[in-house]
C-alpha cells in the first residue's frame, strides 16, 4: 500500500533498529517501578508466571496486531484505520490511542522528571544519613514542591523533544540504539550487586519459587492487566512504529523479540530490587514508595550504595525516556501527516501543550486544591487529580487494545492479513491459525474481563 505523503517516508534502517526502539518503548517505569511492587504484592514467582502466560496470549498477539495494522497502512494511528477500513468508524480507534498517548505522556513526564531529580539526589549523596522517615519526607517534599517537579519535568520532556526532531532514522533509531544497551549493562551490573549480597537467595527463591496459595483473583487481574499494559500497547505506538517497519522485516519474529526484550527486563529489574531487599528485611510489598523511599534507604545500607543508587535512578531515567520517546511520536506522526506540520513544528508544538498540561497534574499534588467532579461520580479534592488522570489512562489502554484485536481478527480481510505477516508468502506462518483464535476469541475476552474489573473491582 502505498504512502500518499508528498515527503518521504521516513523509516528504521536495521533490524536492530526496530528492535531497540520497539523494546525501548515497551521497556519503561512499568517493568522497573511498577512490576516489582506488583510482583511483591501478590506473592512473587506465582504472580510472575501467571503473567508470563498473559504476556503469551494478550501482550504478544495484540502487538503483532499493531505493527502489521501500521506496516500495512503506512500512516499513523488514525490515518492507518482510515485507509484500511474507509468511510467507517474505525478510525476512532486511532484517536482512542492518541488521547491516551496525550493523557499518559502527560503524567508520565512529571514521574520521569522524579527519576532526574533522584539521579542528581544520588550523585550528590542525599540519601546518606537519612532515616527511613527522613526519606519519605524527602519524597513529600519533592512531590508537594510547586516548582521542583515542574523544572525536571521541563527538562526531560526537552530530551524527548529532542530525540523526536531527529526524526525516525536519525532520531529515534539512533539514540535507542545507544540508550538500550546501557540500560541493559546497567541493570545487569545492579543484578551482579544484589545477588552477591548476603541473604540475597531469600529474594531469589520469592522471585523463583513459585506458591500459588498466593495468587489470588486480585493478583491474576492485576497480572493481566500489567502484562497489557508493560508493552506499550493500546495507545498507537507499535502502530506507529509499525509504519516505520520494512515491508522484508519478519513482523511475527520482530513481536516475539520485542516481548522477550521486555518481559526479560522486567525479571532483570526483579532480581536487581528483591535481593537487596530481603537482605535488608525490607517488605517487598511496599508499593510505589518502594522505588523512591524504601530502595534509597537500602543503598544506605549497602557497601558501595553511593554508586549503585546513581546507576539504579539513571536506569529508570533512561527507560523512561525511551517509553517518552514512543509515545510522543505517535502524536507528531499525526500532525506531520495529517496536519502538514514539519517536524520542528509538531514536536515542540505537542511537547510544550504536553508539558502544560503535566505541570498542572503535578501542582495538584498539594499546591491546587480545588474540588473537581469525579468521572465515576461525586467530589474529588484536586489532590487526587494526578491519580484519576492515572486512573483515566488505565481504561483507555484495554478498549484501544480490545478494537485493535477485533480490527485484525474480524475487520481486516484475511487475506490481507496473512500477506503481511507471511511478507507476501515469502515467509512461513505456521502459527497463524493460533494467532487468529487469539485476536478473535481469547484476547478480546480476557480484555474485557480485564476492563470490567477495572471499574466495577470485582476481584
């Protein structure tokens, strides 16, 4: 299908490309911040391999679905469902996307911003000498803070910015082709340190040791939805980047790569936070605070903590900006190709609206207080605005990614289908009768058992 852009399409040049910036993408603060709390909440290596299994049949087909949907359509998210299925209303699933991308990259620079702020807590050695209390004050007072959180989400909303202008080849290939590696050697150094601590196979055996006596129906929703989530999907990043993707690339083996990348990483961030934990006798329950309260006070404790805390907040730094990068993307694509903006333009024009809107979600966590009405009726103090825009972001993801596998499973002619995956016949494509059954059947259910639990908390 061709590009109708009077300009030529940009695109990745290497496979390591895609496969750097795709798991940069989908490698973000859900594997290293949010996937070990959730991982200690809901009893460890049980949890774990129950959401291996999600990974399996929802994360790996819906992401294929997206990147054929793009590599087909060579458009972005909205004008990739126009040109495939026109004059219909499938479009909307496009623009599903891009409100959740405008929503989540919203909030998501103001917590990078917290991970850049950590970073130069770190190098500056803040930590040391400070009780556990004392730490959580620090936090407190960073989050209540009007301006602080606001100036490092300035600045890393600017490197996204900046990575974007370079456009697909120049910009986005080249810098997570340097940023993937260096989270890798980075948190591999930090797992090499955790697992030589002592009392660090306590840690191990949570993570390993599987004890499905506490895996309860919450846990295996709040795996089903991480295992969504954890991939970037639903919000028309992989369609995006799928548009950028060679028509001579294997789509099926590039999903399976990408996931493989992202899963890994996500264990990879286990081992390097549950050793050090258990060591010191913290609760690997802890939740969010675990990142930014409770693992400060375990690099207190730990014989060379001064080193290892700068690694571990420049790792999460990193892997939030290549997840920014991604979705941020897919709103300049929109505005290149729809809207004729050049690049500079779209860029600086969504990161500066973007970074607004963010810089008003962070000042609701003290400095605003307001009451505003509560989507799921009633009052809410604009102190919890920040966690309803989270919550907000929660819901769009499964309904994008519930109409994306309906779209290939039951939208899109097979035949069309199949020629993608199989590059025209070129390719072999055993498996594409289970990928079918999964976006028509399997998928689509388990999302909406997903979404109903979501709002209605029958688990």
């Amino acid at each position: 299908m061709e590009n109708n852009n009077l300009q030529p399409r940009d695109g990745f040049s290497s496979k390591l490309g895609i496969i750097a910036a795709a798991a940069g993408s989908a490698i973000g603060l859900g594997n290293i911040w949010k996937f070990p709390y959730i991982t200690g909440r809901y009893g460890g290596a049980a949890f774990i391999l129950f959401y291996l299994f999600c990974i399996a049949i929802i994360g790996l087909p819906v992401m294929l679905s997206e990147f054929l949907i793009g590599r087909r359509a060579q458009k972005n998210a909205i004008d990739s469902f126009k040109t495939l299925k026109p004059n219909s209303p499938w479009y909307l699933t496009g623009w599903l996307g891009f409100v959740a991308a405008v929503v989540i990259l919203s909030f998501y620079g103001v917590v990078a911003g917290w991970t850049l702020h950590y970073v130069f807590l770190s190098i500056a050695n803040k930590f040391v000498g400070n009780t556990p209390d004392q730490l959580g004050a620090m936090f407190g007072g960073l989050v209540g803070n009007p301006w602080l959180p606001i100036f490092w989400q300035v600045i890393f909303m600017g490197l996204t910015a900046g990575v974007i202008l370079g456009g697909v080849k120049d910009g986005i290939e080249r810098y997570t082709k340097i940023l993937m590696p260096l989270l890798l050697v980075v948190i591999l150094i930090l797992d090499v340190r955790a697992v030589t601590l002592p009392g660090a196979s306590a840690g191990l055996n949570f993570l390993f040791k599987p004890d499905f006596s506490k895996l309860t129906a919450e846990g295996m929703m709040s795996a089903l939805g991480h295992a969504f989530f954890s991939l970037s999907l639903g919000m028309g990043t992989m369609i995006t980047y799928g548009s950028y993707i060679g028509k001579k690339e294997n789509l099926g083996e590039t999903a399976l790569q990408v996931t493989i990348a992202d899963t890994a990483i996500a264990l990879l961030a286990g081992i390097a936070i549950f050793p050090a934990v258990f060591a010191f006798g913290v609760e690997p329950g802890a939740g969010p605070s675990l990142v930014f309260i409770t693992l400060p006070n375990v690099f207190n404790q730990m014989p060379g903590g001064y080193i290892f805390a700068i690694m571990f907040f420049l790792l999460l730094a990193v892997a939030a900006l290549t997840s920014s990068v991604s979705i941020l993307e897919v709103i300049v694509a929109y505005f290149t190709e729809n809207l004729g903006w050049s690049r500079h333009k779209a860029t600086w024009l969504a990161t500066i609206a973007i970074t607004a809107v963010g810089a008003f979600e962070s000042l609701t966590n003290g400095t605003i207080n307001f009451k505003l009405p509560l989507y799921k009726g009633g009052i809410m103090h604009m102190f919890g605005f920040f966690d309803w825009m989270i919550e907000m972001s929660d819901l769009l993801l499964p309904i994008g990614g519930l109409f994306i596998s309906l779209f290939v499973g039951y939208v899109m002619l097979d035949k069309d289908v199949k020629d993608e995956v199989s590059d025209s016949g070129a390719l072999s494509v055993p498996w594409y009768g289970l990928f079918k059954i999964l976006t028509r059947y399997v998928a689509p259910v388990l999302i909406v058992v997903t979404f109903i639990n979501m709002v209605f908390g029958i688990f």
